[in-house]
C-alpha cells in the first residue's frame, strides 16, 4: 500500500510542476486536464503526508521517551502525547485504505432519478408522490439543483412515474444506493375499516451520461410527437410538443412531456435514453461479474426490496445494512444522510474485504 502511496505523491509532485510551467498555462485545455488530474489525487496526497507526518512524531516521541533524559512529569505527558498520535495514525491509515480503494467513475456526475409506482394502486401512486418529495427535499438539503424531466400524476398527489435530473458534485456517489424497491406499510386515506395496507414503488438511479460516452445512430431511434396531458400551463396541452422516443435495438421508450417546447423536451428525452442505455450496458458487465455483486451493498437490482417505510410506528428500515430508524417524519423530509452514510461505509467495508 505505501509503496503505492509513494508513487501517488511523486505523480502529484510532477503534475505541480507541470502546471506551474509557463508553456502549459498557455495551453488551457491541456493546464486544465493536469489540474483536474491533481484535484483527484490531492485528497490521498494530502492524507498520506499527514500519515507521514504523524509517523515522524510518534518515532520523535518514542526516542524521547526511552532516551531517560525525561523527569516524571514529562514522561506522563509524552506518554498521553505518544497514545494520542498512536491513535491516530491508525485512524490515519483506516483512511487511506479506503481512499486507495477503486472509485466509481460515476459518482461525481448528476443524476437521472426515476419513480415508478408498483402494487398498491391509488395508495402506491401517493407512496410515489411522497418518494418524490423526499428526494427533492434532500437534494436541497445537499445543495443540489433539481429539474423535472418528466411527470405523470394522479392529479391528488399520486405520482405513477416522475423522472428529475439532481445536479451536484457527488450527487451520484450519495444517491446510487436508492436504486430498488422501496415498500410503505400505512392506512390509506381511503381504508374506512382502519386496516394497515402494503404498497410499494421502484426507484432507479442512473448517471447523467455525455454524448461522448454514449453514441446513439439517430437511425436507430423513432421520434413520435404527441399532445401533452396532465396539469399543464398555457400551450402545454394544446400543442404537440411532447415526445416520445423509441430506441429499435433494446425497445426502450422514453416520453417527456415537461416542457412547452418540443425541442427541450426531445432534448430531455435523448438524455433518459443515454443515461438508461449506459445502465444496460453496465448490467449486462455486472451479470459478468455477478459473484462479486453478490457481496456489495448497492447492486442496483431493481427487483431487490431495499427499504419498508412503516407509518403506524414511524420507522424506516433498510434490509441491506440491517437499520432501522425511528424518525419517519425527518426522513420523509429529505433527513437521509444516516442511512446513506451507513450504505458507503458497509460498501467500503465488503470493497475493503475483497
């Protein structure tokens, strides 16, 4: 490992120099391709030379310590001192483990986070609906910016499907662990008799995809326009400015209707189908793969019950990691930073085993 760590820090020092030569600022795009390719490494440079440091000290120390040049009292505090580096070099090196372990080349795009309501009925289409909220309310917790792609409402707050484009640094390293189904237990606002019903909604999370990384032959796509339906504004339902694409090869479909123009919406459209056709590439590599899947926490199954949300006693569990919570209020809020936090640390621990 630190013979890795040694290699790391020389790369970060090279790529300084190279940055801070007069001939490479001149050349923008290649300057900004060597300082993105500093900002991605500083974090394990920067650990790693913290180790280093405390190593230095907890040696120095030790020396002190047995050279008996130390009267009582100083010995006592060098030797609180000793322990309080000891301690932390441990914590040091846990961390650089988990900075060295291999990185999802998605987690610092935006999302693409799609809502569907499953069984349940009317019940399942407000499960949605209360879905939709929560994650909106946690992207603006988190600072990110939210844009409807495409919506398709009960018109009572139920949501049947809903697709939002999340923007923010990281978005994906914090969201990916959504993907599944997530169950209610509740009593339905039209269940005269009291009973607690089940319903559920499946939640997808897919990376924003660039053009680049997904090519699409317009041949292979058909474009159908259509009047919008739904609670639009004025234009929007009188106008054939929603779209729906078809792509041949796969039968994916997608429709967006969001807009009044047909051109943002086909826009729109284009980036569900790359965003959906990258997540089919990525499966079909992960059945590949499917013994080491079977140990991560978020494989992203959309079969997988994820987490029951259980109104009557205001909890929340989460099947993969085995927590449950008893603040049902302050995570339908968007409060989901405990339980995300808990996903990347068992993810870390199983990629840390492996």
């Amino acid at each position: 490992m630190f013979e890795k760590l040694d290699q790391v820090a020389q790369k970060y020092d090279e790529l300084a120099a190279q940055a801070s030569d007069a001939d490479t600022i001149a050349n923008q795009p290649v300057w900004q391709k060597i300082v993105k390719e500093m900002g991605d490494i500083e974090p394990v440079v920067k650990a790693y030379r913290e180790y280093h440091d405390t190593k230095t000290s907890l040696t120095d120390t030790k020396e002190l310590l047995e050279s008996g040049s130390l009267d009582t009292e100083e010995k006592e505090m060098f030797r609180e001192e000793y322990g309080t580096l000891e301690n932390k070099l441990t914590t040091l090196e846990e961390g650089l483990r988990i900075l060295l372990l291999p990185k999802d080349p998605n987690d610092e795009k935006n999302v693409i986070l799609e809502i569907r309501a499953g069984t349940g009925g009317e019940e399942a289409a407000l499960f949605g609906g209360d879905l939709l909220r929560m994650y909106m309310r946690y992207a603006e917790r988190r600072g990110y910016k939210t844009e409807m792609m495409d919506l398709s409402d009960t018109g009572i707050g139920g949501v049947k499907e809903a697709i939002v484009l999340i923007r923010g640094r990281g978005a994906y390293s914090r969201l990916k662990y959504e993907s599944g189904v997530h169950r209610v237990q509740r009593v339905p606002e039209t269940e005269a008799g009291g009973r607690v019903h089940t319903s559920a909604a499946t939640v997808a999370v897919l990376p924003e995809i660039d053009d680049v990384e997904v090519e699409i032959d317009p041949n292979d796509v058909r474009v159908d326009v259509f009047r919008s339906s739904g609670n639009g504004g004025q234009s929007v339902n009188t106008t054939d400015s929603a779209v729906r694409l078809t792509h041949i090869p796969t039968g994916i479909v997608v429709s967006c209707q969001d807009e009044k123009s047909q051109i943002k919406n086909k826009d729109k459209a284009f980036k569900v189908l790359r965003a959906r056709l990258y997540d089919m590439k990525l499966r079909e590599q992960n059945l590949e793969r499917s013994d080491a899947r079977k140990s991560m926490v978020g494989t992203g199954d959309r079969s997988e019950r994820i987490r029951t949300y259980n109104f009557p006693q205001g909890r929340v569990s989460d099947h993969r990691i085995g927590l449950t919570l008893y603040k049902l209020p302050a995570f339908m809020d968007g409060d989901l930073d405990e339980v995300i936090d808990g996903l990347i640390l068992a993810d870390q621990a199983e990629k840390m085993k492996a």
